[in-house]
C-alpha cells in the first residue's frame, strides 16, 4: 500500500512527478530538494527520443527505411566482419542485433558503451556478432550507439542539432536542454543515455506519442512510427530472454519503448531509465505520467503496476 503519496514518493527517492491527463497537467509535484527548474540527465529515456529521430529521418528520406542493412550507411563494418550485412535498423531498435552484449564481467561491454572517450570507435570496433539478428531480445547498448552514428551520416549533422530541430523545437519545449558527449575531442552524444532536461519537457514526448506523433496541427513523426515503436509485435516464443517479465506479463519492446498489453484498444507504453525514470503513456485514458528520482525506491515492475493501476482508474467500465 502507498498511503500518503506525498510521503510515499519522498521515502522513495523521487525528485519529480508529473501526469498529464487530455493534454493538462493535473499533478506536478517536486521533492527532495527539487524543483520545476532542476535538470535531470535522461539516462536510458533517452533512447525514445533517438527512436523519435530515426523516425523523422525515414519521413524526411534520409534514411530508406528500417529495413536496410546497418552496412548501408556504416560499410566499415562489413568490412571487419561481412555478417553486419544482415543486421538492420530495425534490429538495432528492437534491441535484436545479434550483437554481444556482457555487462558485469569480462568483456564488460557495459563499461565500453558508457566510458570511453571515443564512442564512435569503440561501437565501430567492440561490437561483435555472436548469433544471427531478430531471433533473441538482448538489451544492447552498442544498438543506439550505432543509431546515432548512423543518424549523423545521413544527416551530416550533430545528433544534438537534429534534436533541437526535429523534436526540441518543434514540441515548444518550456527549457533547453543538452545532450552529454563522450568527450570534447571526439563529440559524440552518448547515445544510450545523457540528455539533460527539466521534467515537464520529457512529458511532451509522451503526449506526441499519445498524439500519434501530432504536435499542435503538425506532424512531427508519422503516426506509422509510433505505431511500430510502442504497439506490440508478433515476435516468436523465445524471442525474450526473460519469460518473467515479457511472457505472462504480456510486455514487449517496440523501437527503443517497452510496452504493457492492453486489450480493447492501443497498449500502454513507456521508456524507462536507471534510478526510476519513466515516461509511462497510456492512450486508452490519454495518460501520462513522468517520475524522476534519485533511486528507484521501490523495484521497477512495481511502478509499472502502480502506473497502470492509476490508469486504470480512468478507463471506462466496459
């Protein structure tokens, strides 16, 4: 039981709550020593707002489509190792690379996507094929790494600038925002996490998702690309790793977002970040909820119930 919310979400380490319900704010909330003015680094969210730009860049022409080989606009990979020839966008966004991804323990992959001074060069070099793409589900951060690699060749262009033109600008945001890089020689925006931003700002993705990528009478992202990011997939038994959380849970992954089935119209859908980060949207009620904390508090599946369980006071009775 939660109690008092106030106290709950003080005891858990929460810095910000929002929720957002038919395009206004009933609840914002901030504790722990913020406010509506303190920046908050994005961690994983930040992938939804690399899946965002991938998509504008499929409805600009700059990139063919998710189906291309990632050697299309990255060749050097193909030859270091000619199997990169079948891994394609898509793959890299439904996290289904084929890629090893070792987190903890030798090769630390964790520590090459997140540390080195030169992200380019080690996603180029450290990423490596150990089984075929699109079979198996494996959280990978070498997979938004090469996303923003390929983002820039087609762009010729900052993933930063391409944020503030596509998406920071376009949605009104209240606050600007940056996006942290690998270092100052190299200039690489950490692709897997490291977007700087007040809270309200991240609840506009969520409401142009909710939106089907509408903001204000125009068309930021096609309403094509939100479907297949955040709707569910008919992926084969065996394609998740964990049966715990995405098999009788009835959760899936879409492009860089995490989906909760919902029956009786579109699923709810959120990205979610270390220490208990989420943009939780939920289109059935026209929901969503932003927490930011300094921990997670409580375990992550627990939001998630809380987060539905919320919505669900909403939804009509059928």
């Amino acid at each position: 039981a939660i109690g008092d919310l106030a106290e709950f979400l003080i005891r858990t380490e929460t810095t910000s709550s929002i929720v957002v319900r038919n395009d206004t704010i009933i609840y914002e909330r901030y504790f722990n020593g913020w406010d509506p003015d303190s920046l908050f680094t994005s961690f994983s969210v930040a992938k939804a707002f690399a899946s965002t730009l991938v998509g504008v860049a499929i409805d600009r022409g700059l990139i063919h489509g998710v189906d291309d080989p990632v050697t299309r606009y990255l060749p050097e990979l193909a030859r270091r190792d000619p199997r990169f020839d079948r891994i394609t966008i898509r793959d890299l966004l439904r996290m289904a690379s084929g890629l090893r991804y070792v987190e903890d323990e030798e090769p630390y992959d964790n520590r090459w996507t997140y540390l080195p001074p030169d992200l380019r060069r080690s996603a180029l070099e450290r990423s490596t094929i150990v089984e075929p793409p699109g079979r198996r589900w494996l959280y990978n951060n070498y997979n938004p790494l090469l996303i923003g690699m390929i983002l820039e060749r087609v762009s010729h262009r900052s993933v930063t600038d391409l944020l503030q033109d596509w998406i920071w600008g376009p949605l009104g945001m209240e606050y600007g925002g940056s996006w942290s890089l690998d270092s100052r020689a190299h200039g690489f925006e950490k692709m897997e996490s490291g977007i700087n931003a007040r809270p309200v700002d991240f609840a506009k993705l969520g409401s142009l998702y909710l939106h089907h990528g509408m903001w204000r009478g125009r068309q930021v992202v096609s309403a094509g690309w939100v479907h297949d990011a955040t709707q569910p997939w008919p992926d084969a038994a065996g394609y998740y790793e964990d049966q715990g959380f995405f098999g009788p849970g009835g959760h899936y992954f879409g492009y860089f977002w995490w989906g909760d089935t919902r029956s009786g119209g579109e699923s709810d859908f959120h990205t979610v970040g270390n220490l208990g980060q989420y943009i939780y949207c939920s289109p059935q009620t026209h929901l969503v909820i932003v927490r930011t904390g300094m921990a997670y508090g409580v375990g992550s599946a627990a939001w998630l119930r809380l987060f539905r369980r919320f919505a669900d006071q909403f939804r009509r009775p059928s």
